[in-house]
C-alpha cells in the first residue's frame, strides 16, 4: 500500500540532502577529476586529462586479491563463528542474555586501535608461542596471514553476530513449534525453518564484515607486519608514500566501483531472499 | 608548571627519558596512520596533528648543567610577536621546557602539531591554507618543496642571534639548500644496522652482510623498515650502488633481492622497537633514536653505522610560504636556533644537533654516546637522499611492487 506524498517532506530532505551533497557527492567528484591527472614531479597532483592511471590500475592486482581472499575467509569465519553464538544469545541464553550482550558490544566501546595492538603482544613471541613452546611447538604467529584473520575474526564478529541475532529474536515460534509438531525432527526444523528465516541477518552480517574488511588498513599493518599487504595499505603508499594522488584516486574509484557492484548483488540477494520469506510465511 | 628538575644527566636518566619515550619518531607513522583508520572506521575526527600526539609529556627532561635554564636573550632584538604559531613536526622532537620558556618570553603561543613523516607533512602543506608557519622537513623533500614555493627564503636579518660560526660545517650549505637560503638544521642522524648481540653471534658491520643475513642465518627474525629511502637505499648500498640510485637496471635487481627477502623476513614496519625489544626480531634496520633507546635498555643490543656506507639525514626548520605568523615563526627560530636551547632540544629527543656550540654544552653521556654522535670518520661513507630519490615514480612504483610481492 502506498501512502499519499505529504507536502513538506522535501523540506525535511534538505539537511540530509545538504550533507550528502557536501560530504559524499563533491568528494567522489574530486576523487574522480583527480583520477584522470597525472603526478606532479614533485608529487601531488598536476591537472590533465588521461585514463593512463586506470590503465596501470593491474598493478596492484595482488593486493586486490589479497583483500579479497582474506575478507572472504574472515567473513566466512564470522559466520560460522557468530552464528552459533547468535542463535544461543536468542534461544537458549535465557537471564543471561543482558550479561552477554554486554560482553559482545562493551569492547566495541575500546579504540580499535588498542584492541589489535594488544593482539600483536599476545601472538608476539613473549605470548602465546612461549606457551606452545613449552609443549614443543616452534610457530610463529605474529606477521603471518592467520594473524590478520584472527584480527579480522576478533573486530568484526559483533558486526556479524548482532544481526543474526536480530533476526532470530525476532522468528515467530510458532512456526518452530509448527515445524515440530507435523513430525520434522529438530535438524530439518533448524535447516527448514530458522536458517531461511535468519537468512536476512545473515547476508546483512555478511556485508558488514565484508565491506569494511576490504577496506582493511590497520590489522594488515599491525598484525601482518607490513607483509600481507591489502588495498588499503596500497592507497595510503600511494598519498602518503609515493605521493601520487592521481593514482591513488583512480585506484580508490575503482574499488568504490567495485564495492557498488558488492552492494548491488547483496541487494539482489536480499530482494530474493525476502520475498521467499514471505511466501513461506504464507504457506 | 614547576617540575623539579635534575641538575645533572646520568645514564640511568637517559634510561629513563627513553623508557618513557619509546615511541620514535618514525613509528608513529605506523601509530598514526593507525589512529587515522581507527577513526575513520569510527567516524570520528581524524587525529592528524597534536591530537594524536597525546603521549604524556615528559615531566623528568633532565637538562644537562650546563644547558640547565633556556637562554633569556632572545627578547632583546628579536622581533616583536605574538598570537599563535603552528609548528608541524616529528613526535616526541622538542623540549617541552624550552618551548614553555619561548611562550613565557615572546608571549607567542606554539601549536604543536606531530606527523608521522616528512611525505606526511607534505600532503598537508601541498593543499594549501594548512595554517602551519613552522615545519621541519628531512633533508630530501626540501628542494621540491623550494621549487614549488612551498617554503619560505629565510631572511636572516629577523635572526640576530642566529651565528653562522657556530654549526658543524657537514650539515651546513648542503646541496639540498645551497646557502641555506630556505632550511636551517635541527637534528640530524643516521640509519643503521640495529641487532642483539647475545642472538646475532657475529659483529655486523656491513650492509652487504646484513642483506646477507637477514634471509639466511636470521631468516624468520629480521626486520627492514616501510620506507623506501631507507630500505631500498640500504640494500643498494649492499650491493654495490649509489644509496640514491634510480637507474632502472639496479632497481631491478634490487627489486629482485628485496622481493626474494621478504617471506624471511620477519616484518616489514618502521616500528622496528617493540620487536628488538621482544626478541622477535634479532636483527634490524633502525634509524638513530631507535638504536639510543633499545641499547639503552637491552644491554645487548648494537647500533652500528655501516662500513659500505648509508643514509645520514638532516630536519631543518623552514617557514611555511603561506606562514599565517611568519613574526612569530622568526621569533621562534631566533629562539630555539641559540646554542643553550638548541642544547636542550637534544636532550630532550637524544638526536645529535648541527649546532656546534649546542653540541658543546651537552652531557657527557649524551656527546660522547658514539650511537648520537658517531665518530666523524664513520659519516664519511654516508649519502644524504636526494630530491630525485624521494620523488622518484620507479623508486615508489619499486617499493610496492616489493611490499604487494608474495
């Protein structure tokens, strides 16, 4: 059903507008118009009118695959991690849900930054690795890929585990009690029931990881020792290393382009998945 | 702000300062690029500048006796001052006491903002309207910065306690500001081979022999750090080249040395402290501030300046072009630049200062340290980086394709 347009409500539109106008729209358009200069020889920016920055944009091609094999794999692990976790914070947690609740999001509240860096003392070789060491184990941990998961796993868990939770808080038990009286057993409920109808949460939990972990600068830096190297790592090189802005704007454009056609596939997902949800909400 | 003060500079105070000190000043370009994604990622404001700087100021600075109160004459002819005066420079650099004295006596207030590395700086002052009047730049941004107007020609006549007699003739006139016409020098310093003597068994001296190493006997606990200048320079300087080489050929094998390292090394940062300190890595290249505080902490740990040669580097104080209080920028110069401060901005940042007369009214323990102050015939070897090195497209394009390598 469609509500009639009130008069007004573009006014009410004005300040977000405003703001989209001034903080996204006009910053993209520079980052574009900058994207097609070339680099001073001193650095910086020198106005032109050339493609030739998108046409060496293949030279980061591997830390582009970098980003995306480790945002993957940590998305993933978020997953099956965050599921679990959600599905027992709404169904099994009972009194102590506001207990772990506030164990989830009370270190959100603490710098990211202090977070990872205490991970680089825990995985560093006074931590962790002196304890397997007394069983006989010789690793490294620290400065390695399975670093920068775990710190990728660590960060973004709440951002994967708290819309899952929505979603499953939110089932109608009835449909669970349904499902169980017409004979399936507790495994066919689970697969047939809750896992559709957590399935939203699911996929808006996937982009929450998976976004922000593309753009991942920090955890690479502080847990893969400078020598898992992602996108992000690769633009700052390039403003604040090699101090070419065109192509680091050519690069950046291309990887909002990228995360577009990401969010334009999550929202085909979502179309279909909800509109499944409300056929077996009919049934 | 009356701190007691210790009259005299002994080792365990030195200790101390760099105990309490440990953020160098190149690893926060780690720290503060990190801060900068964290905030992003809060959406928060980004903590450029002196928000970032946050690290305690040290109450402890210890001036040496000599140097025990900041010179008062500067009032006398300076020029008159006043308002606020932005200074952009390297964290942890300036003695909290000797800015204090210069507020107390020009009545100009300093604003401290700190950047993690003189590209860092660069980016700010390049857009434009940064509001900065002050900025320290090291030695191989400052002809670029010359020639696109970035910086100000100093006019010596607004430094009347500014004598040319009195600095080291090596950091003087130097061909990045012939005539220091633009810079004046601050601190200067080396970059070197930093290990643990009691895990790296042999005396390393050279950079030939550190390449070597790194991937071999120490594979797994070797360090090099995320700055071109200083690590390709190091590593073609182990092979033979000029530090400053951009000569494709030589990149190329370089590129191809630097990329086959890389899996053995340990990491590849500018924080190269915390793991010289953990023993996660034994050996490592450093700058002189990381070398002063882990020897000063870890007996074991060696500074050395490399027998083939490398990097000998210079800040300098420059004013900004679009200097929004160039008076008080002069006034501030005409100040820090006097030989009894200058003195106590070493101290304070244990760099060696290009000053003569400042190196002169220092401590003991901090002149005669051959980490701060390597014997002259050790500098021979050593090549200031050029303006072509640190602008180089092949340079930059080299070091990513080295950092993204498998």
């Amino acid at each position: 059903m469609r509500q009639p347009r009130r008069p007004g409500a573009g006014w009410l539109l004005l300040p977000s507008g405003f703001w989209y106008a001034l903080f996204l729209v006009a910053p993209l358009v520079v980052l574009a118009v900058i994207s097609l200069g070339v680099r001073s020889p001193n650095g910086g920016y020198s106005p032109a009118l050339t493609a030739e920055q998108y046409a060496s944009l293949a030279t980061r091609f591997t830390p582009f695959t970098n980003t995306i094999v480790l945002a993957f794999a940590g998305t993933i692990m978020c997953l099956l991690v965050g599921f679990p976790l959600a599905y027992v914070l709404a169904t099994r947690a009972g009194s102590w849900k506001t207990v772990l609740m506030a164990l989830i999001v009370i270190p959100l509240w603490t710098s990211f930054l202090i977070r990872t860096y205490a991970w680089m003392f825990i995985l560093g070789s006074n931590g962790v690795p002196k304890v397997l060491e007394a069983f006989g184990f010789d690793v490294q941990l620290l400065n390695t890929p399975f670093a920068v998961l775990l710190g990728i796993v660590y960060n973004y868990l709440p951002l994967m585990a708290l819309p899952i939770y929505v979603s499953l808080e939110r089932l109608d038990r009835s449909f669970i009690e349904a499902s169980r009286d017409l004979g399936a057993g507790p495994f066919a409920t689970f697969r047939q029931i809750t896992v559709p109808l957590s399935a939203p949460g699911v996929v808006s939990g996937c982009l929450l990881v998976f976004i922000p972990v593309m753009g991942e600068y920090l955890i690479p830096v502080l847990l893969g020792g400078g020598k898992t190297y992602f996108l992000g790592n690769a633009l700052a090189d390039l403003f604040l290393q090699s101090r070419n802005w065109p192509f680091g704007a050519a690069l950046g454009s291309a990887f909002v382009a990228f995360m577009l056609l990401v969010v334009g596939v999550y929202a085909w997902v979502v179309r279909r998945l909800t509109d499944q949800g409300r056929e077996s909400s009919l049934l | 702000m009356s701190t007691p003060r210790v009259s005299r500079l002994d080792p365990e105070a030195i200790t101390r300062l760099a105990i309490e000190r440990r953020l160098s000043r190149r690893q926060f370009l780690a720290a503060s690029g990190a801060a900068a994604g964290a905030a992003a990622l809060a959406g928060c404001a980004p903590p450029t500048g002196s928000t970032a700087s946050s690290a305690p100021a040290v109450e402890s600075s210890a001036p040496s006796s000599a140097a025990s109160a900041p010179a008062q004459s500067a009032a006398a002819s300076a020029p008159a001052a006043s308002g606020t005066m932005t200074l952009a420079t390297w964290p942890n650099y300036h003695n909290p006491d000797a800015i204090a004295a210069f507020e107390q006596a020009s009545g100009v207030k300093v604003n401290l903002t700190v950047y993690g590395s003189t590209e860092e700086m660069e980016t700010k002052i390049r857009a434009g309207n940064s509001g900065i009047d002050v900025v320290v730049p090291s030695n191989y941004a400052v002809e670029g910065w010359v020639a696109d107007k970035l910086i100000q020609a100093i006019d010596y006549t607004k430094l009347p306690n500014f004598h040319r007699e009195d600095w080291n003739a090596r950091f003087m006139d130097q061909a990045f500001d012939k005539g220091n016409t633009h810079t004046i020098p601050k601190n200067w310093g080396t970059t070197g081979i930093a290990y643990r003597s009691e895990k790296v068994k042999e005396a390393v001296t050279s950079w030939k022999q550190f390449f070597e190493i790194a991937g071999t006997t120490y594979q797994g606990k070797s360090v090099i750090v995320d700055h071109q200048i200083s690590s390709i320079g190091s590593a073609a300087v182990g092979m033979g080249y000029s530090l400053n080489t951009i000569d494709p050929g030589e990149l190329g094998k370089i590129e191809a040395m630097l990329s086959a390292l890389k899996p053995k090394l340990y990491a590849i940062t500018s924080d190269v402290q915390p793991p010289l300190r953990n023993e996660d890595s034994w050996l490592s290249i450093a700058w002189t501030g990381d070398g002063v505080q882990v020897a000063r902490d870890k007996a074991d740990a060696r500074y050395v300046v490399a027998d083939d040669g490398g990097e000998l580097w210079i800040d300098s104080y420059s004013i900004a072009s679009d200097a929004p209080n160039a008076a008080a920028a002069y006034a501030f110069l005409d100040y820090i630049l006097q030989p009894e401060n200058a003195a106590l901005e070493t101290t304070f940042c244990l760099f060696p200062h290009a000053n003569d007369k400042a190196t002169a009214l220092l401590d003991p323990a901090i002149k005669d340290n051959e980490i701060i102050y390597p014997k002259p015939e050790r500098l021979t070897k050593l090549e200031y980086a050029v303006n072509a090195t640190y602008n180089s497209p092949l340079r930059a394009e080299t070091w990513a394709r080295i950092k993204a390598s498998a």
